[in-house]
C-alpha cells in the first residue's frame, strides 16, 4: 500500500494492530484502514483517477477538503459523492463517475 510514513513537518503516528475493512472499486476488491476516506484508501492502493470529466479528462484527489469537486466517484449508486470527505464503510461499491453523475430518482 502507498502510504506516507514519514513527513517534515506532520507527526505520524505508528498503527500498532491496525482494523481492516474490505470494499470494492469498479467491482475489485480492496482493503482500506478503518477510519480512511475513500480518497486515501484508493490513493493507498494506488488508484489516483477517481473519474472523468464529460469532456474525458481524469479526475482524482485535489483540495483534501470537500471544496473542489474534483474526487466525485458514485457510491452505492450514489453520484456525487466526495471522496476525499466519505469514510470507507465495509462492503461499499464504489465506482468512478464521468462527468455530472447521473441522479438518483
């Protein structure tokens, strides 16, 4: 897994016995720490394009705090979901979302 283990400036702390979760990207299953968002579990499993814009053009992870609208991937059949804010829960389906996403009616 990608993971940053060591920085400059930021402490981080050593995971002793860490809790696993399993959930799927584009139908493959992955394992995320318990307490990721669905951001740094993909990054950590080294997936950086969440989606596409409706011109083609790759999304991923950008501002880290809910603003941009650059990491929308479709969760649950959910569009419009903010990776970089959404915490990873087990089982969840989580796909790559092109473009606006399409509602839920």
């Amino acid at each position: 897994m990608r993971r940053i283990g060591q920085h400059p400036i930021l402490d981080i702390p050593e995971v002793q016995q860490e809790e696993l979760v399993s959930f799927y990207f584009e139908g493959k299953k992955l394992q995320a720490r318990r307490g990721d968002t669905i951001a740094s579990a993909l990054i950590a499993n080294g997936i950086d394009i969440f989606g596409y814009t409706e011109h083609g053009k790759p999304r991923g992870f950008f501002c880290a705090i809910g603003k941009c609208s650059s990491c929308l991937v479709e969760v649950d059949g959910v569009a419009n979901v903010r990776a970089c804010i959404t915490l990873v829960n087990e089982g969840m389906q989580v796909k790559r979302q092109v473009g606006r996403g399409r509602p839920r009616w």
